[in-house]
C-alpha cells in the first residue's frame, strides 16, 4: 500500500493514483522534500483547521485544507501522526498533524467536516493516508493522558494511530479508503525521526500534499 522512493519518500499507492495529485511522507532521508511552494501553519497541538489559499505561514493551527492548486500543504511530525485526505470528486485536500492532545480533540473528524462544508466532501468518497508516527510499543503514557483515551488511571500504552483510525471511521470513512503505513518512528532510527527517542536533537519530517493542476 506504500512505496518508499528513491528520494527517501513514503507514496501511498491510493494517491498516487489520483491524477495530478502530489503526496508523500518525508523520512530523515528525504532532504529537499517537497519542493516549494508551500502552505504552512504554527502547529500547537490544537484542534483547529485552516483554509489554505496561498503559499506561506496561516497562523496557529494543526490541519489545512485547500481546493487550490500550485502550492502542496506541509505539515512536520517527530512522533505525531502526519495524516493526509483527498477527494478527488471536489479536487479538495487536507493536511493534519495529530499528538495525542489532536487525537482527543478529534481534530482529523474536525478537518474532515471543515471538507464537507467548505467542498460539499462526503466522508464515504475521501482517501485517507496515516503516516509514520510512534507506535503502540513505545508511546508510553502517564495517568493525566491514559485516562483521556478512556484507560484506567495508571502508566499505559496508547496507540494514536489506531485511534485516529477508528475516528476516521466513525466519521464515516470505509476502512477500505484508509491506508496506514503501520511504521514506528521510535523503533526505526535510521528511517525516521523521533523526539521521544532524541530529543532536542530531533530533527523533523515533511509530510506534504498539493494539487499541480
């Protein structure tokens, strides 16, 4: 369902298949990924979306949509899930970074009916591609967290990917339309970045979608 590129980039096969469309998901290996033009935003692991009509910085927030072309929506993750939406029926995209604050605010059902009533998106048509993030084996939680992600109040493990997956769902995206990478940025070292493992000496990766026409 992915395909890493020569230039250290993860496609999913079910955008790569949308005319005109470009995507991917940046590894520590993919320097130069994308080329500019891009759109923006301050990511403060909020729940709000913003509407993308140019290159550049729009504000403080944690997902963008746009149905313009010319330009790619780029977000940076070192552990969060980097998320991608397409609908090619209202040439409209999103962009979406998601920690775990973004995972209980629900921000990717957020983006999704910011589509819907921005581009008349109808969940059920969407592509959704879940990149690499960290994983059910390393992110690790304290009670405040567990218990925001329905756990009992002690240490657990939770896994984002699967919950942005299961919110996907609910919001009426088939499973079938969903494609996970299913790729740990903690375990991976020499693939991925990852600030749980590194630190302030993290690097971060581009996850960046855009319309050429």
């Amino acid at each position: 369902m992915f395909a890493l590129d020569p230039h250290g980039v993860y496609r999913a096969e079910a955008l790569s298949a949308i005319p005109g469309l470009i995507h991917g998901f940046g590894t520590r290996n993919s320097e130069g990924w994308p080329d500019p033009p891009t759109a923006t935003v301050r990511q403060v692991h909020s729940d709000r979306v913003v509407f993308a009509d140019k290159p550049g910085v729009h504000g403080e927030a944690d997902a963008l949509v746009t149905n313009l072309p010319g330009f790619a929506l780029a977000i940076r993750t070192a552990d969060c899930v980097p998320i991608m939406i397409a609908d090619p029926a209202h040439h409209a995209i999103a962009a979406v970074h998601v920690g775990w604050r973004g995972t209980v605010a629900e921000i990717l059902p957020k983006a999704l009916a910011d589509m819907s009533k921005r581009y008349d998106t109808v969940p059920a048509d969407v592509l959704v591609a879940i990149g690499p993030a960290i994983g059910l084996c390393c992110f690790e939680v304290g009670p405040e967290v567990a218990v925001q992600f329905g756990q009992p109040a002690k240490k657990t493990h939770v896994d984002l990917v699967d919950a942005n997956r299961q919110q996907a769902m609910r919001a009426g995206v088939p499973g079938s339309r969903i494609s996970v990478l299913g790729r740990c940025t903690r375990c991976e070292t020499t693939l991925f970045h990852s600030y749980r493992r590194d630190k302030e000496q993290s690097g971060r990766m581009v996850t960046a979608i855009g319309w050429v026409r």
